[in-house]
C-alpha cells in the first residue's frame, strides 16, 4: 500500500499517565489530530471547512486498536494513514504510529462521509473523493 500521508509528532508530557507513559485514550486524539492535517496539509481540503460551511462530516463508525509497544514523553512517533479501501461513501485506514524501536500502535479507522444537517450517508464531495483517488494511486 502507498503511504497517503505521514507526519511526526514528539510525545508530551499531557499525553502521559502518572507512570510515565502515553495514556492510551491520548492515542486516540492523536490519531485524529493525524487525520485532520491529512486532509488539511495532504489532501488540501480544509477540515474546518468542511464540517463548517460545507455541513459534511467524517465521523468515524469503526476503529480497531493494537498496542505494540508503550511511549514516553519526548518519543518521537512517525504517524503514517495508508488508504486500504474507497468506497462511494466510506473510507477504511491503516494509521501506524511508530517509534525508534518500531510500531507503538495500530489502527483500522472506518470513516464515513455524513450530511450534517440529516446525520446521513453521502458520496463523498468531487474535490475529496478526487485527492482521496491520488492517495490511492501507487
């Protein structure tokens, strides 16, 4: 699979637990922080916009989880989003977080594009779904 986008993020000191280590619901604010510059920085589709004026959401209804290894604070993750599957008005995700020693924490997210005036499925706007297909492209 082509790797749509990756960027790295250092691990803070909010992130972590009283033991020192990456507490896990912070994982998954990362993973969104990750999908939100994709399609800000990657895509070039604003997310605020989006949802904002253009009324569509990508609320995600599906997200499996593997925890490899634990982070500290100052880790430095390199989070990578391979697209695994475009449907009409859905998206399936592999995001990897890795560190020095290798993969921390695993993801399949499934997203789906939504109408935020009726809550409901919706193709996928022509300028998504057109970035979307390039990140699909090898």
């Amino acid at each position: 699979m082509k790797i749509a986008f990756q960027r790295e993020q250092r691990v803070r000191f909010g992130h972590c637990d009283p033991a020192g280590i990456v507490y896990y619901p912070r994982y998954f604010e990362m993973l969104h922080e990750v999908m939100e510059d994709w399609f800000n920085l990657g895509l070039k589709v604003d997310y605020a916009t989006l949802l904002g004026p253009r009324r569509t959401g990508m609320p995600t209804i599906q997200l499996k989880t593997d925890f490899k290894r634990i982070s500290r604070m100052g880790d430095v993750l390199a989070q990578r989003i391979e697209i695994q599957k475009l449907g009409r008005t859905s998206l399936v995700l592999k995001v990897e977080f890795h560190g020095d020693d290798g993969l921390r924490a695993a993801f399949e997210q499934v997203l789906v594009c939504t109408s935020l005036e009726t809550h409901q499925p919706i193709p996928f706007p022509d300028d998504l779904r057109a970035a979307l297909e390039l990140c699909t492209h090898e």
